[in-house]
C-alpha cells in the first residue's frame, strides 16, 4: 500500500517530512525533549518507519571513547519503527545504529551509551537518553 504524502518537497531532508520537525517532536527516554533535525537526509519505508542517516566523518574517525565507545565510526542512522506515531522517543520506539568502518553496530553495544545507565524505563536521569536500548533489546 502506498504511504500518504506527509507534506514537504520530497527533497529527502528530515526538514520536508521524513523525521519529527520542531524541537521537542521526539523525546529521550528521560522525558526530555530532543532538538529538531532539520537537515539530515530522511526517508519514510513503505512500512511508514522513519529513517535519518548521519554522517560525521568520511574516514570513519569519529571518536566515540568520551562515550566509552571501542570503535570509532563515520556516521549514525535513526529509526523510528512507527513512524510519525507516538511516543517518538529515543529506547522506546526510535533506535540508532553506528556505521562503523566494516560494520552497524547498535546504540549500547562495545561501550557507547551503557544500557545500564541509558536505557532505564521510567528514570528522569540525564544519562538516560535511551540509546543504550537498542543494544539491550536486540541482546535479550
């Protein structure tokens, strides 16, 4: 089935309606409200999940370690797997994965975002930004 138009240009930038637009339309897992993104590229999968792509460092040099991260990785991809339905918050139903060198390594894993300290149903913690879920839930 098609995806009904969501607005914008179709230019593919989160700012035309691929990705939640205007700061606080997607939250972190403590209750606190994200910054819009208004520029990275964003699709929406015939499914209607929302995906933005991040790229810091073509080299694949981006250092991670004041993360606790092992690796360092040349972007970051965004999936909220229902869309522009709620809760639209990061460790619920949106998820990151690092693009490494040679692999996609999920938010929580090799020591970047700890899903002991990031990944916390119901904390108000600042560490608690819900990105450590994706390594916890696809581990468990």
């Amino acid at each position: 089935s098609a995806v009904p138009s969501l607005g914008g240009s179709g230019s593919g930038v989160s700012a035309e309606g691929c990705w939640h637009s205007g700061d606080n339309s997607w939250y972190f897992l403590n209750g606190t409200g994200r910054v819009s993104l208004s520029s990275v590229p964003g699709l929406i999968l015939n499914n209607g999940s929302l995906v933005f792509f991040q790229i810091e460092k073509s080299d694949c040099s981006k250092d991670l370690s004041a993360y606790g991260a092992s690796y360092t990785r040349c972007g970051y991809i965004d999936i909220d797997i229902n869309g522009f339905k709620k809760p639209n918050t990061i460790g619920k139903d949106i998820f990151e994965v690092s693009i490494a060198e040679n692999a996609l390594v999920p938010a929580g894993a090799q020591g970047f975002f700890d899903p002991s300290t990031t990944c916390i149903e119901g904390s108000t913690d600042s560490d608690n930004k819900g990105y450590g879920c994706a390594a916890k839930y696809l581990y468990e």
